[in-house]
C-alpha cells in the first residue's frame, strides 16, 4: 500500500501527498469528473527535481498540483476555501475511500 498523508504546511493550507501515481490520477479523475474542476496552466518540468502540473479551478477554489521529492505527487489548497474543500475530500475519498 503506498504512503499518503495530509499536511498542514506553514500558511495554514493542507496538502495531500503520495507517492502513488495511480492514487494522483484517480484523485484528479475525481476532482475533474465528479466535483467539476478543470485544469488551468500546463505542465512545467523545472532545473530541479519537481514538477508543477496544471492546477484544478472551480468557481473560487483552486487547487495546486505537482510533484517533488519531499512531497511525492501533491494536491495543495491555495486559498481558505480550497483548504476546506481539500480536508473533506481527503476525507471522503483517501482516509476512508467509499468508492
């Protein structure tokens, strides 16, 4: 079974972190299928060892996806509404997943 943890990071917001990829597509799935979230930017490699992927946007909630070695593969909330939205669907659908 593979590592996934939620963080409250310095500003407050949580981030969910795994070092599943099977886990990150079906999160993404979720948020894009089921929740009505699109993804806005693209993908950015970097010089260094992380990746930002395009973010999940919906009305006034944005969500920050990427990757890097200290994390693995995350979802971070980017504003306070985001932070709320975040906490219950890791709720929902990593610590007891119904589906």
């Amino acid at each position: 079974m593979s590592a996934t943890k939620q963080l409250v990071l310095a500003n407050g917001f949580i981030a969910i972190c795994m070092d599943s990829l099977w886990l990150r597509f079906k999160l993404s799935v979720l948020l894009t299928f089921k929740y009505g979230f699109y993804r806005e930017g693209q993908w950015l490699p970097t010089e260094t060892d992380d990746q930002i992927y395009a973010h999940f946007v919906r009305e006034n909630l944005r969500i920050l996806a990427g990757w890097d070695r200290r994390l693995g593969h995350y979802l971070l909330a980017d504003n306070q509404q985001s932070n709320v939205f975040l906490r219950s669907f890791y709720q929902e659908h990593v610590m007891w997943p119904s589906h």
